[in-house]
C-alpha cells in the first residue's frame, strides 16, 4: 500500500464520516508540524487546521469528524414508527 501524502504532509491516519472523509499528517520537513484537512475523493485536501503537536491534532480530527456525524444525524430523516408486537418470536 502507497504512502499518501499532500503538501509536504505523510497522511498518519484518517476518519470517515458519512461520505466524507477526515485525515491528520505530519509535515515530513518541519518538526512538530501537524495537519487535519477534510478530503474528497482521496486526492482533494481542503480546510486545513494546523497544530504544533500531535495529541492537538489528534483531538482536532476526532472533534472534525464528530461534527459532521451530528450534522449528518440532525439531517436523518425520521424512521417509521417500529410496533415491537410485530416482531416478537
């Protein structure tokens, strides 16, 4: 498996979210140099938040990817009513 990286960052880990995608990376030139970017497409790396250390951008990627899970909740549409008698054994 290749490597992914983008602007001088080595992509350490990422997180999807519904279609969306979150990654973190290192810069690979500059000591203590984080970034969080959502992704489309695996290759489209936008909305960068950049830390001075890794545990920072760790929670950023969580904190990221967490949010659009709760947009994605607040946008579910509602489930029929589901009758428990139906469905006994």
């Amino acid at each position: 498996m290749n490597a992914r990286t983008n602007e001088g960052f080595l992509i350490l880990d990422s997180i999807h979210a519904g279609s969306s995608e979150f990654v973190l990376g290192i810069n690979m030139h500059v000591a203590d140099s984080f970034v969080t970017w959502k992704c489309d497409k695996g290759t489209n790396y936008y909305w960068g938040h950049y830390h001075s250390d890794l545990l920072t951008a760790q929670k950023d990627l969580a904190e990221r990817a967490l949010a659009e899970l709760s947009i994605l909740k607040d946008q579910e549409l509602p489930l029929p009513h589901y009758n428990s008698k139906h469905h006994e054994r």
